[in-house]
C-alpha cells in the first residue's frame, strides 16, 4: 500500500511542478479533456481526490459535500452518469484564482495521500455507488493523475516522460479486464497475460497461475495510454494473440 501511495505522491508531485510555472493564459488553455481548459482538470483532479479523501477517511459524504459532487442523483431510477456529476461540479467550481486552485489541488493530494497510507490495503472503501479495496481505490487515483497530466501536457504541447509508476496504472487495467467484460455485457475465454517493455526496457510480466488463452505484447506506456482510452488499439502498436485479443485491445480500461 505505501508504494502504491509514494507512486501516487509522487505523480501530484510531478504534476504540480508542471503547473507551478503556468501563466493565466496557460490555465485557460483548452486540453485533451474536450470542452475543459487545464484549470478545469486540475479542479476536476481537486474534487475527485476531496472525494477520495473522504472515502479512504470514512466520510464520503463529507469528501463529497467539500468537492460539490451531488451523490444523491446515484442510484435511483434512471441513475445519472457519474461523468455528469463531475462535469457539473466542474462547470459550479469554475473561476477560480489560479494560485488558490493549485492550492486547493495540492490541499485534497496531501490529504487523500494521509488517508489512504492509514487504511488496510483490503479494507473495502465506498466509491461513489460502490465499494473498493483502499489498494484499489489508491492506484485509480494514480491512474486518474497521470491520465489529466497528459491531456495537460497535451495543452502545453509536451509529453511527460514514462515512469515506473505506470507499472501500478498497467496491473490495474490487466486485474479489471474481466470487470470491463462484464461492463461490455461479453465475457472472457480464459486468462490473459500481458508481456509490456518497460520504460527502463526491462520487460514486466503480468499473468496468472494457469496458461493464458490471449497474450498482448509490446510498449507499457502505450498500453496505459489504450487503457486510459487516449489512443485506439491501431495507434498503440500492441500485439494480441488468441481468442479474445481483439476485445481486450478494445475493452481494456483504468476507470468504470
């Protein structure tokens, strides 16, 4: 659990230096998230984390009043999309000064960081309608950062530099493959295994006790990206083989 969290801290960290040195007109650019500029991102990234900050402290509901996410509208008939809820708390939280939004970002980091090295890594924690592991909970937060850093550099036009971090962002995706099946309404075949280059050019391995049906190959942080949903299977490069290699090129995600 604390790796996955120094790899969480770690991912704020870099990504608040970026943004350190932004003028107000950079704030205002347009990124990779359609229709939000990079200030709407990183306050997306504010009240997600104020949000998960409250779960991994037992206080979703008060994690939610502090980002302005409206949780009653989950659950009922005809559920809203949790993607339209975080749009909205975006759209009502807009306006801010740049300086107090970094400050707020790097408020809700620091303190969901705390809250989630104090839980169990198997306490289960309650996300929005549902329940997840702290160990989980942690490493779609590392995904979500690294994930909007991108599209902020892809405002700024600059790549950030692959990290062992995505280690954590690839075993998340490869773990919920069959949770993004069952989303699908499909269902696997078999095991799959995963065989990534890593960015130091070492090769991680991913992959169950019993033989793989499928098996992709190829670049890690072209998989986060395919996983992340910022390149399709044609553009990643990656290689499948087996009965389901396509659809887990297709299905494969970080997020619900």
């Amino acid at each position: 659990m604390q790796e996955i969290v120094d790899a969480l801290a770690g991912e704020h960290a870099a990504l608040r230096d970026r943004l350190a040195g932004l003028s107000p007109a950079d704030w205002a650019r347009p990124s990779q998230c359609a229709g939000w500029s990079i200030a709407d991102v990183v306050l997306h990234m504010a009240q997600t984390d104020e949000l998960a900050g409250g779960s991994a402290s037992g206080d979703l509901a008060g994690g939610a009043a502090q980002a302005g996410w409206d949780l009653t509208t989950l659950g009922n008939d005809g559920p809203v999309d949790s993607d339209v809820i975080a749009d909205a708390a975006v759209v009502t939280g807009r306006g801010m000064d740049p300086a107090e939004l970094l400050a707020r970002y790097t408020n809700a980091a620091d303190r969901m960081c705390t809250a989630l090295r104090a839980c169990d890594p198997r306490a289960p924690l309650t996300w929005v309608v549902g329940r997840l592991p702290a160990r989980t909970l942690a490493t779609t937060r590392l995904a979500e950062c690294w994930i909007h850093a991108g599209d902020i550099g892809y405002a700024l036009g600059i790549e950030p530099e692959p990290s062992e971090r995505l280690w954590h962002i690839a075993r998340l995706a490869w773990r919920t493959l069959p949770y993004a099946f069952t989303k699908a309404g499909r269902a696997l075949h078999g095991p799959v295994a995963l065989l990534l280059t890593a960015p130091d050019g070492s090769t991680w391995h991913f992959d169950h006790d019993e033989p793989a049906d499928t098996v992709v190959q190829g670049d890690a942080h072209a998989f986060c990206l395919l996983a992340a949903r910022r390149v399709g299977p044609a553009e990643s490069g990656l290689k499948a083989v087996g009965p389901d290699a396509d659809a887990v090129l297709e299905l494969v995600r970080t997020f619900a």
